[in-house]
C-alpha cells in the first residue's frame, strides 16, 4: 500500500504541495516589475489542439508531396509562434502597483485597487488579474469567473479593481494574485504570480438588527442623585431647541416624529430637540462586551460593532470596554476607527 493510499485525489495533493513550496520562494512585495524570471507561458488546449493538426497536415504534406500542404502547415506554425512572441511580451515589462486597501466588514466583498503601468510605445491588450485559486479541486471556468479583465494604452496606466470576500475578522495579508494574457491567439496562456506584502484589517460584521444602546454612566464624582437614563439607546439629557443652537446637537431621531406631526415652524416649536451640555457631561455612554448579552464571542463583537456604527451616526460620545482594552469616550470618524480595529484585533 503506497503513502498516497489514503488521499482522495493524490494528483490534486501533489500539485497542491508543489504550488505552495512554489509560492513560499516569491518574495512579499506591493511593487512588481514583470520580467522573463518571473513570466511564465505554456500552451492552451486550443494550442495543443493546433500543434496536433500542425502535426496531422505535415505527416500528409509528406506523404502525398502536397506543397500547398506544406505551406499552409508552416503558415500556421510561423503564425503561432508569432502569437507566442507577442503574448510574453503583452507581460513581459509591465508593472503592477497595488494601492493600500480601505479596513473591510467579514463577511463583505473587500475591493482593491492595482495600477499596471505601461512604459513601451504600443499597448497591451486582454491583460487579467484575479486572486489566485488555492483549491485543486476548482475548475478551469470556475478559476476564471472572477478575473478583471483590462487594456494598458501606450506609455500610460490602467486601474483594475480586485474583490476577495474574507470570512474572519483580523489583521491578513492580501491573498496572492495572478496576472495572465491569451492575446492574441488564444493558443498560449502566459501568467505571473504575485504575493502582496499588504495587509488590511478585517472589521467583525454588524448585527444586523441589534438591541439600542445600553444605557449611560454617571461619570465618575458626577452627580449621582441626577435619575439614571433610561434604556433608550440615547442621552435622555435634552431639551427644545433653541435659536444658535449648533444643528450636531440635534437628536434627529428623536424629532423626528415631531416634525412629521408639526411640520417645520423653526424655534422652541419647531420640534427640534438637542442634548443639554450640562445634563450630558452627568453621564458616559460605554459600550462594554459584558452588555453585549448571553451570545458566543464573536457575536457578542457584531453586537458592538453594530452599537458603535449606531452611535457614530447619532453623533454620540462613546467609549469602548473589553477585556484588556478600554477606549475613552470620543466621537468623531478617528475615533469611530480606532474602536472597529481593538475590536477587529482583540
């Protein structure tokens, strides 16, 4: 009984092995310059197909003397290596710059952008890239279903937009991609292999209909006798509004349906309500993972990955605790950040 005994595919394993001890000798780099080391080509099954009817025509050319047989036989077999010549060179020379992705939700279709940079005076056409597949069981129409197809002009640049949809939450570097062309026969497949040294941080995916926001703190040496907030999800420190007000006080989703049953009349009876400085300062509105609920780890970080995208919109002070972690109330775009990252890397 051999070692491969028990693999169901042993050819499927042996080529999954050699693609990751090939892969484990390319370098971790944002910026690649495609050359003849790193340019690779062998022939399609069209192109196998055509050098067997190449070989089909000559056995006949010779057997019956036709000379318009040999002519048609080595016409298509200059116009193939012809095509094999300018399908390496649409590669060779190109460069590829990958751009730093944005943060992403698990779960979400991450986008980034590369720009393949053309120096030479004459385009290059069909040029693809897709995120390379590492699973030996794909097949050949399912490995080309997501590829981004695109023209370089002449001494110029092209953006193409590649889409990986990660599962987890963290920080992971960008899967490895592939560039490749079959321009402009068909008959030659020529591709690269590239391992992008960047990575992006994985955001936990949102609830999607979560609970409102747990209640407001009295700060610390506040005035403790002031009532408790109820559990509405919002400072129930307001009042009406009042002329001068600035409008990033205003709690909209409490006026709303104020506004809807009085209509815009502007002033203290406009319906418009805004949270009271000094009833607010009273109070601190944590986001703490101990009252996410009785869930399993990783939803209890959707839960407060969806309160701090609820809180950021109503324009809230929030801070985060976990459980080596504690985030001082703030609000604002930079803050909304850092807290997604500590809950993507906790």
């Amino acid at each position: 009984m051999t070692a491969f005994a028990f693999i169901p595919n042993p050819v499927a394993f042996i080529r999954a092995r050699m693609q990751a001890w090939w892969l484990a000798k390319s370098p971790f780099t944002d910026f690649v310059t495609l050359t003849q080391r790193n340019v690779y080509i062998l022939p399609t099954r069209p192109g196998l197909m055509l050098a067997l009817t190449l070989l089909v025509l000559l056995i006949a050319s010779i057997n019956y003397q036709l000379n318009l047989g040999y002519l048609l036989t080595f016409l298509l077999a200059g116009a193939a290596l012809v095509g094999m010549h300018v399908s390496h060179g649409t590669l060779r020379g190109l460069a590829l710059n990958l751009e730093a992705p944005p943060p992403h939700y698990a779960g979400a279709a991450a986008v980034f952008d590369v720009k393949l940079t053309n120096t030479r005076r004459s385009a290059r056409h069909g040029i693809g890239l897709s995120v390379l597949s590492h699973q030996a069981g794909d097949t050949e129409e399912n490995k080309h279903r997501h590829w981004a197809w695109t023209d370089v002009p002449a001494q110029g640049s092209s953006v193409v937009q590649v889409a990986f949809t990660p599962a987890r939450r963290g920080l992971h570097r960008l899967p490895t991609l592939t560039a490749e062309t079959r321009f402009p026969l068909g008959t030659f497949r020529v591709w690269t292999v590239w391992r992008p040294a960047a990575q992006v941080v994985i955001y936990p995916t949102p609830e999607i209909n979560p609970p409102p926001l747990p209640p407001a703190e009295p700060r610390s040496g506040g005035a403790a006798a002031a009532a408790r907030p109820q559990n509405s999800g919002e400072f129930d420190g307001i009042r009406a509004y009042r002329r001068g007000d600035p409008m990033k006080r205003v709690v909209w989703k409490k006026a709303v349906n104020a506004l809807n049953a009085s209509g815009p009349r502007g002033g203290q009876d406009s319906g418009l309500v805004v949270r009271d400085s000094q009833q607010a300062q009273r109070y601190e509105l944590w986001l703490d993972l101990t009252q996410a609920g009785p869930l399993a780890a990783e939803q209890k970080l959707s839960r407060l990955c969806a309160w701090i995208l609820q809180a950021d919109r109503l324009g809230l002070d929030y801070g985060l605790r976990l459980a080596a972690l504690e985030i001082t109330p703030d609000s604002g775009e930079t803050h909304k950040r850092h807290c997604l990252e500590a809950l993507a890397l906790c």
